[in-house]
C-alpha cells in the first residue's frame, strides 16, 4: 500500500518525545489533570463521568468537546457547535481549547473528551496502531467517527526575506512545524520528508501554536510555519493585515509526490484575496477535518448531538462551504459510531 511509504517515514525521536509529554499519554491510560478551562489541559468539570454512563435524556448532560489552539479553526467551530447544540438540546457543553489531533486522541482514549474534532489521517493512525510511533502497535479501539467536516488546508507561511521557493529551500532554515503532537507538526514532517527528503536533523524544529507561529514570522524568529486549517485562518489572516508574510505555492511535482505518499493529502488551493497581500491563488495539499468520539459513550447522546448540529446547520458561519449532510461521511477513515450511523442511516 502506497501509505507504508509514509508510515515508516514519521517515526521522529522529536514527535515521539513530544506525544510522550502531552494528552497522548491518555492512551496509555493516565488522565489530564486539567480543568477544562481551555488551556489544553482541561478534562472538563461537568457531570459526564468518562464511561459511557450519560443518561442521554437531556438531563443536564455536560458533553466535554476537546478542540484545538485559539488561533485555528478548530476552536471557534467548536464554540458555534456548542451554541447550536445548547440551543437545540437540554445538554450543556464545555469546549477546551488543546493542541489539537493528537492530543485529542489521547483524551478520548482516556475518557477525558466525549466529542473532538481530529484530522482523518490521524484518526486512521490511531485506529489502526500504525503511522507514528505513539501509535505502533498501540491501537486506539475506542476511537470511532462521526462526521468529517471540511478540507484541513496545509498553509506554509513565510517570513518574506526567508529566500524559500520550494520545499527543498527549508533545508537548515528555522521552521516551526506546529504544536508538539499536533496533527499539523505530524503533517508538516511527512511533506518534508517526502517532497524534500528533509528530517528534523536537516533544520531546526519549532513547535509552537498557530497564534506564537505568527508572531514568530512577524519578529523574524522564524523562516516558516506550517499551519494546518480550513481557510482563512484566524492566525494568519491577523499576521497578514500587521506584517509582510508569503505563502508558499507547491508545484505540481511537489503536490504528486506527497499524494503518492499518503493517501489522506488531496489538492487544495488557497484563492487569490483570502489574505491580505496574498494576490494569487496559492497551489497546496489538504486533510480532513472531523468529528470523532469514543465507542462506549452514549448513542443516544452522539445522535441528539449529531442531529443538532446537521439538522441546524444554518447556525453556523464558519466553513459552511463545506459542511453538510452529504458530504459527511466523505473521507471518514474509521468505524463509525452507532449513534451517528443512526442518524446519517
């Protein structure tokens, strides 16, 4: 399978030291000891207890939905689906802002989420114990799916003098790959290495959120940031209305050598005037958002919730494009819940 390529490829003592330090090590059956304040640590304070045992009757249920950074997209769609599911349902909801896809894994395995959004790729990492090392031979088998969402866009933000034309140019440059144990840092290192053969060894690493990234570029910390987000990105549309920054665009050669990669990547095209200075369409490859929870919590819940988002998805502003009913099983990567297989039917 054309996937193996990649899978042997991410094994990174940087990413496996990383995983190691943050939520994932919720798959190995420890939990957060967070408050669910939205520090990316938080396993929320409502009444869900973490084991499936949610009455589902709309009695006060709180539903703890884990995130991503303040600066993507992850959290303020969160915080839409939260005012829609309030809104639709008697359930309460506590949104936390974490370092999004793999960190959120760890914190469904664990119980300390009912409800995170991931990327597909991760989700297929994690549910088939394969592709980074915290995963390897380390299935998550609670892990199951709901909906996907939107193309996650691999932005590649430049500081302007950085002298970057192609991935290759990366090679001893200062890139922040994104969070440690974030699907974006898990991204940025697959496209390195196969579009550019470049290992953590080849530049120096960074690993900060979306919002640090910007401001990284804006002070001329760094040479480039990966960002991973449906357009625009809140980050970067505020980096580039307060500095000069670029966008990099990958050519086709490029674009066709991670796709052979990984299967998960398709072609995605950031257009002309999404960000301020940013005049032409910038050529690049994309993932898939989604929703997932884990297998033993409460069908009833998972369709109420479910049933409240899809059935309102008016409600929403933020990458309503993309979102709907019939395209929400597009690029679903795992076993779906049965309370999410009772709603799309």
């Amino acid at each position: 399978m054309r996937d193996e390529l990649t899978n042997d490829r991410i094994n990174r003592r940087n990413l496996l030291g990383a995983l190691g330090a943050i939520g994932v090590a919720g798959i190995a059956g420890c939990t957060g000891n967070g408050n669910g304040n939205g520090n990316g640590n938080g396993n929320g304070n409502g009444n869900g207890n973490g084991n499936g045992n949610g009455n589902g009757n709309g009695g006060g249920e709180t539903i703890r939905w884990h995130a991503g950074g303040t600066g993507g997209t992850y959290f303020p769609l969160s915080g839409e689906f939260e005012t829609v599911v309030e809104n639709n349902t008697d359930y309460n909801m506590e949104v936390s802002a974490t370092g999004a896809s793999v960190e959120n894994v760890g914190s469904l395995s664990s119980g300390d989420a009912d409800f995170a959004l991931i990327q597909n790729d991760i989700a297929y990492f994690a549910k088939n114990g394969t592709g980074i090392d915290a995963f390897d031979g380390n299935a998550i088998e609670n892990l199951q799916g709901v909906a996907t969402l939107y193309p996650e866009t691999i932005h590649i933000v430049l500081r302007p003098d950085a002298g970057i034309e192609s991935l290759s140019d990366m090679e001893g440059m200062r890139i922040n790959t994104g969070d440690l144990g974030s699907g974006t840092q898990v991204n940025a290192l697959q496209i390195l290495e196969s579009a550019a053969g470049l290992t953590p060894d080849d530049f120096e690493e960074q690993n900060t959120d979306f919002t640090q990234a910007s401001n990284q570029i804006q002070d001329g910390d760094i040479d480039a940031a990966f960002v991973v987000g449906g357009w625009p990105v809140g980050a970067i549309e505020e980096l580039a209305t307060t500095a000069d920054m670029e966008l990099l665009t990958l050519s086709d050669d490029e674009r066709q050598t991670i796709k052979d990669a990984a299967s998960w990547f398709a072609d995605d095209t950031v257009p002309a005037g999404t960000y301020e200075g940013i005049d032409e369409d910038v050529d690049t490859v994309s993932v898939q958002a989604m929703i997932a929870t884990r297998a033993e919590y409460d069908a009833e819940i998972v369709e109420n919730v479910t049933a409240a988002i899809f059935d309102n998805l008016d409600d929403l502003t933020i990458k309503t494009d993309f979102i709907s009913v019939d395209s929400a099983q597009d690029g679903m990567s795992i076993e779906l819940h049965e309370g999410a297989a009772a709603y799309f039917g």
